[in-house]
C-alpha cells in the first residue's frame, strides 16, 4: 500500500515536471502579462519584469510580452521591414483621394500595471497585431475626419501641418484611455494628390504669383510717381520761398533806401570803388564830392 502511494507520487511529481519543461525569458526593456486561461485563476493577468518564467505545457497560462521602450512604426508606399506592400495612409478631401506615408512613435505605459492589464484586456492582440489592426485605421480615419470639409489646395499646401497635428492629438487622447502613449505621428512624405488635382493647383498658384507681380509693379510705378511729385513739390516749394525771401529783402532794402538816402550814396561810393580797383587800363579815376562820382578813362593817347 506504501508503496503504492509512492508510486502515485512519482507520477505526480513527474506529471508536473513535465508540465515545466520549458520557460520564457523576458528581456531587459520588456514586460510580460502572465494571461490565465484556465483553471481557478481563468481570466486573470499578471505584470512581470524582465526574468525567465515557467511555461505550462497544458495552456493553463500563457505570456505576452510587449516592449517598454519607445517604438516606431512607418506605413509607406514602398516596401519595408514594417511594410510589406503599399501601406500609405489614404484619406480624402472634396472627394478627392489623397494619400502620404506616415510615421507614429508610440509606447506601452509599462510603468503603471494597471493600464497594462486594461491594454490587453482592451485590444488582447500582439504589439504589431495593435499596430497593423488598430493604429492604423485610426490615423487614416483621423485624417478623414480633420480633412474632410477642407478645400484639396489647403490640405496640400497651407493646412498640412495643423491637420497632423490634430490628428496626434486625437490619437493621443484615444490611446492613453488604453495604456498607449503616443509621442508622435508625422510626414514622411508629401501629401499625394490626383494629377490632374496636382496640375490645377500649380496652375493656380502660377496665376496668383503672377497677379502678385503685376500689383506689386504697379505698387512700384505708383510708389515712384509718389516720389517725383513729392520731389517736384519740394523744389517748387523750395524756389517759392527763395522768392519770397528774395522780395522781402528787397522791401526791406527799398523802406531803408528811402528812410535813409545816404545809403544810396554809400552804395555807389563802394560800387566806383571796386570798379576802379578792377580797371587795370585806366589811367585815373575822379569822383565829384558833390556829385555822384564819375569814372573817366583817359586813354594814353597811342
């Protein structure tokens, strides 16, 4: 009988040996979500670190693993690690269909348990599974959202960065109710518009440029006419009050000369003076005390 319960013992002991036979290793920056699925413990999850853990050969748990650190992730039109065939996010705008390759930094919040035991509870798919099956479809659908009453030419053109930036926003606020942050979603190309879109927007924008340079040409003719007439206007304002100073010397000379008649006098006295200090071929020069002076030449008589 002993040996009997012996033996049951063995095989229990075996029994669960081999249900032990193999583990998991968690990295350093990774965490792992010890996810029951059966037994009294079905349902429940627990948040592990880095370490090696026991796998149980029946399924009676079960580990996920998810990475602690920030990750990257790009869906573009050629192929990549990440992309295997054309992912570009596509959206539309005035029924036009409109596409770019887009990037996203993201992380687990695996500081706070909580959020990640909410995270899988929430999406219970693998990292790049929540990547390919959830970021994705929400972005694009974001970017239809934010862009959908805005006229192509702003989408492409003057809109481009505020549109990613709401649609970060929108993806931030969805994600962090999950266990998600998200850093970033960015351009890693230009925004892809139809041909014929393309061409009627450069089209536009060539004709806008040019009425721009024909305001501002007319703005120069105009600014210089501007100039001229105000040049002009100085020097007529200029010559007028040199007129104006010109006849107030010569009233005020005039009320002088007859208030004082000798001033005359003086006057002509000084001009004979000059004249016959210039006159080198004459030979003298007489000036009347009574009269005005007289300037005789006397020539040599040669």
């Amino acid at each position: 009988m002993k040996a009997s319960k012996n033996f049951v013992s063995i095989v229990m002991i075996a029994v669960l040996s081999l249900g032990f036979v193999s583990c998991t290793q968690v990295e350093p920056g990774e965490v792992a979500l010890k996810v029951y699925q059966l037994g009294d413990k079905k349902g429940q999850i627990e948040v592990l670190g880095p370490g090696r853990y026991a796998d149980h050969w029946f399924g009676y748990f079960t580990y996920k693993i998810y990475p602690s650190n920030l990750q990257q992730h790009s869906w573009t039109e050629k192929e990549t690690k990440d992309s295997p065939a054309n992912e570009q996010v596509s959206f539309q705008a005035e029924g036009q269909n409109l596409s770019a390759d887009i990037g996203i930094e993201f992380e687990f919040m695996a500081e706070d348990e909580k959020k990640m035991i909410a995270m899988y509870r929430y999406f219970k798919r693998e990292p790049q599974d929540i990547v390919q099956d959830f970021m994705r479809k929400d972005v694009r659908s974001f970017f239809n959202k934010v862009v959908e009453k805005m006229p192509v030419e702003m989408v492409y053109s003057t809109a481009k960065d505020s549109i990613r930036n709401e649609v970060q926003r929108l993806m931030a606020v969805k994600y962090a109710e999950h266990g998600i942050r998200i850093k970033e979603v960015t351009y890693l190309s230009s925004i892809n518009l139809p041909e014929k879109v393309k061409d009627a927007i450069s089209a536009k924008i060539e004709a806008k440029q040019r009425a721009e340079q024909r305001e501002n040409e007319v703005a120069e003719k105009e600014a210089e006419a501007r100039k001229k007439a105000a040049e002009a206007q100085g020097e007529a304002d200029r010559l007028r009050i040199e007129a104006e100073g010109r006849a107030k010397a010569i009233e005020v000379e005039g009320r002088a000369l007859a208030n004082n008649p000798q001033i005359l006098r003086l006057k002509e006295i000084e001009m004979q003076k000059e004249l016959a200090a210039s006159a080198k071929n004459w030979n003298y020069v007489n000036f009347s005390a009574s009269q005005s002076g007289q300037l005789l030449n006397i020539g040599t008589g040669k």
